[in-house]
C-alpha cells in the first residue's frame, strides 16, 4: 500500500491530504496504530475495527490484522463499497483487555477479485464498548 500525506496517515477523515492505497492484490499497508485510551480498568463488552474506506469497484475485499502485544491475527475479509464509508471488523475476543486495547495496531492486505483495482483508506479507529 501507498502512503500519501504525513504520519500518522489515518487519524482523521481528510481524503486527499492524507491515506493508504492499494492498487492490486495482496499489496500490504501498515502498521498503523491508535491513540491510547487511558483506561485500566472497566470491562470491555465488544472492540470494533472501523476504516473508513471506499473501491473504485464492486467486489474487492480488505483483509484486516491486529495486533494484541503479543501476536497479529486476522479479522477477516470485509468487502469495501464504492462509495465511502465505515467498514467494520469485530476484534472483541482479540482485544480483550484495556492493555491490549491500547497495545492494539493494525495492517491491511488488499484481497480484489481478477485484474486491477484501487482500494482507498482515509482513516481507521477503535471503538470500544463497555459496561
């Protein structure tokens, strides 16, 4: 993936100064990471990874990874509109705790169908519900 802009790339929705790209399959982009939640104690009850990220055609996927301090994991596949928008990746059995919350990165894997395609991320978050 391709990193247009400045660093951290993805902390705020401000396509076309800065974010990722990918034209193509399996292109890699990462790691990204999150702002701490200065949290260290509650009980979290579900962790979603959200990018907000558009296609320029129906049918290709985003394979999302995290990482939990200790070991990256897959999140799955999750097709990316044509239009833009929020796309989400539960990582609740994942991101358990607030240590690896705020441990938490994360990289994408560009997963399109036959032939050539631009996927585009404009930012990415966690969002942390809890009881």
């Amino acid at each position: 993936m391709e990193r247009i802009g400045t660093n951290p790339y993805l902390d705020t929705i401000d396509y076309d100064s800065n974010y990722v790209y990918a034209v193509g399959n399996n292109r890699v982009g990462g790691d990204f990471g999150f702002m701490d939640s200065g949290r260290s104690t509650g009980t979290t009850i579900n962790v979603t990874v959200q990018a907000y990220a558009t296609n320029d055609r129906v049918g290709d996927s985003l394979e999302v990874f995290v990482w939990d301090g200790s070991t990256w994991a897959s999140l799955g596949l999750h097709e990316i509109s044509t239009s833009w928008g929020w796309v989400n990746w539960d990582a609740t059995t994942i991101l358990d705790t607030w240590i690896k919350i705020d441990e938490a990165k994360m990289y994408f894997i560009s997963r399109p169908q036959a032939g050539a395609c631009t996927i585009k991320v404009d930012c990415a978050r966690l969002a942390v519900g809890e009881s």
